[in-house]
C-alpha cells in the first residue's frame, strides 16, 4: 500500500523504499543495533516503513527452535503492530492509526555478508553458514492535522532493548531530508518540515 502510493504520487524517483515489484529481496549486510525508518506524508495520512533486523527485535536471527524463541517472535510482531505507541507524532497531529502489517523476512546460507556493531564482518556462534533475518513494519497514520508535525517520539527504543540507532528518510511536500535517532535521543525534530 505505501509503495503504490508513492508512484501514483511521482515521489517513487527520490524514495529510498525498495521495489514492490521483486518477489524475493536479498537482505544483504547489515548492523545489529541499527535499522531503517522511512516516513512519508501524503495528504492527511503518514505512512512508516521499518526495517529492522532480527537481532534488535528478538536478540537472535535465526529460525526459532524452542518455545520460548518462538513466543518471542510472537510478542515482538504484536509490539510491532502498536505503531503509534513506538513512533508518536506531536499531540497536535490528532493521529490515529489505520493499518499496521508486520513480517519476517529470512535469509539462509553464507553468501550474504553479516555485520557486528563494529562494522566488521561477524559469524553465527557455532553455526555452519549464516541465518539473516529481518522484521519488516509498514504503518498507515490519519491525521486531522498533519501539517502540526514538528516531532516524533521513538519509544522503539524502549520496546527493544537491542536496537540502538534508526537512519530515518523523510518525505513531506516540503521534500526529502535525512535524520538518524538513537537510542540516547529518541526525539525527531521535523521543524520546518511540514
């Protein structure tokens, strides 16, 4: 839904969000600690999309095999569904939120490059090639007031306790900028954005 939006929108050209048309998307390497947050505005609604990888949601990537790892993954996609209670608008938005869809996606064998907080690249203890997984959030906000939208409050970082910094793009009628929010300061200032 976010994607097709964009293109009826002639935004697409400048997004960050990847093809809806690739039926399998390769993962690639990425950061534990470290996820993507793309937010754009059209009309009355805010549309997110996260991408986070599995590590900062549920501690570990690899496919669940006990019982409590799978609760775990249980737990994490219904946190994930409360979008607004992890990414707040200003009060003054008056939003509510319209839909959420959350997903994993996985990855296994060793041809995909893994990396540790450090950047450098790391293994799976103890396992024969890498298990890479990733959550995938996509989230449709109604605002009364959109144009009021001056911050966002992360409350992600409450949730998680693994994740520790979201590159966040933002696209509004005013054009495209680039933030990044860490944990020690989960507050998007979008003055002037809007």
């Amino acid at each position: 839904m976010v994607r097709k939006i964009f293109v009826l929108s002639g935004v697409l050209a400048c997004m960050v969000f990847p093809a809806n048309a690739e039926e399998h998307r390769q993962l690639g390497a990425h950061v534990h600690g470290h996820g993507r947050l793309n937010i754009a505005i059209e009309d009355k609604t805010v549309f997110l999309e996260l991408e986070v990888p599995g590590a900062d949601i549920v501690g570990f990537e690899h496919e669940a095999a006990m019982p409590a790892q799978r609760a775990a993954i249980e737990k994490a996609k219904a946190d994930l569904t409360a979008g607004l209670s992890l990414f707040t608008p200003e009060a003054a938005t008056n939003c509510v939120q319209k839909s959420a869809k959350v997903s994993i996606e996985a990855e296994h064998g060793d041809e995909h490059e893994h990396h540790t907080e450090g950047g450098k690249p790391g293994a799976n203890e103890g396992e024969e090639g890498h298990h890479h997984s990733e959550f995938h959030a996509e989230y449709a906000f109604e605002c009364a007031s959109p144009s009021r939208l001056t911050s966002m409050t992360f409350d992600y970082f409450k949730a998680f306790p693994n994740a520790q910094e979201l590159d966040v793009s933002f696209i509004s009628p005013k054009g495209q900028s680039s933030y990044e929010v860490k944990r020690d300061k989960p507050r998007l200032d979008l003055t002037g954005m809007m």
